[in-house]
C-alpha cells in the first residue's frame, strides 16, 4: 500500500520495528475489553503478531492493518485497516487507538482513508465490520461512516455474539 496522507495522520505499513507500539496497543484495557486477549504479552508475541498478522496479510490479500502516525510528531497512535477473516465473505475495516487518542476524530479520518482506499485502490465491491453491542463508540463510527447494521453473528474465537456491519462501493449492494 501506498502511504496515505490526511489531514492529521500518515497511514503505512506496519514493520517488524513496530513491536514495542502492538505489545502496548494490545493490552490497553479498552483492546481487551471490546477486541479481547490476543495473549500478546512480550516483544515476541508482538513480533509474531506482526508476522502472522499484517505483514502476511499485506503479502496475501494486498491490505492490512496499518500503522496511525501523527504527521507532526510521527508518534504512532493506532492502527486502522482491512483484515480478511476466513468466515467472513468481504474484508471488514478494525481500528484501534491508543486511549490518549480516542474521541478526537483520528479512528474517523483513519477509517474514512482506509475506505476510500478499499474502494480507489483495491476495488473492493463491499466492506464489512464487527463489534460487540457493548462497543458504543466504534458502532457510532461505523454509522458515520456510512456501514449499516445486517445482523448478529457468532464470534471468530471467544463465541461472543458479534454485531455485523456492511457497506457497498459503486452501487453494490
């Protein structure tokens, strides 16, 4: 992926130097509360993270998780992108901030760039997403960004019910 500029924030690939930022991320209390325990709890569980995770999915599917840095400070606050999960049938968009970094409208700009690039770039006919009804916050910037409630799913590992999102590209439905 191309780096992708907005307003605020520098969207690129993650790299293997990324570990400390993922070993942080993971195991903020809201991660765990609405994404859960990914038993990500040293330098090399995050570096495996990295290679089993966005690294293999860049090489793959030609998309990911990316890394949210500030464009002033090039400090890394989150990470926003497209996963393809096997029991899903379109890419769903995830994000994630640091908790000095929520509420202040980077999950949006990120996602709204991710979209956009889902869409420009990659051709994507339609993009999905999950939360758990508890995550008020991440359904409000899933309406905002234009994805629709379809219906309640099974979760992927922890069997939690899971809300599903969709949203179209180009008049797919």
């Amino acid at each position: 992926m191309p780096t992708i500029q907005t307003d605020r924030l520098t969207i690129s690939e993650f790299d293997l130097s990324d570990q400390h930022f993922i070993l942080e991320l993971v195991n903020t209390p809201s991660w765990l509360k609405y994404i859960g325990d990914r038993r990500i709890y040293n330098l090399k569980d995050a570096r495996n993270y990295l290679i089993n995770g966005p690294l293999i999915s860049y090489k793959q599917h030609g998309f990911g998780l990316y890394k949210l840095q500030l464009r002033e400070t090039s400090e890394t606050i989150g990470m926003c992108g497209l996963l393809k999960r096997d029991e899903l049938d379109h890419p769903d968009i995830g994000f994630a901030l640091l908790p000095a970094f929520q509420g202040l409208g980077y999950g949006y700009e990120s996602s709204r760039a991710v979209l956009n690039d889902a869409e420009k770039r990659l051709g994507l006919s339609q993009v999905l997403a999950i939360t758990i009804k508890a995550n008020e916050r991440s359904i409000h910037l899933l309406e905002k960004l234009g994805l629709h409630f379809v219906k309640m799913i099974h979760g992927h590992d922890e069997g939690h019910p899971l809300m599903l999102f969709s949203r179209a590209f180009n008049g797919h439905t």
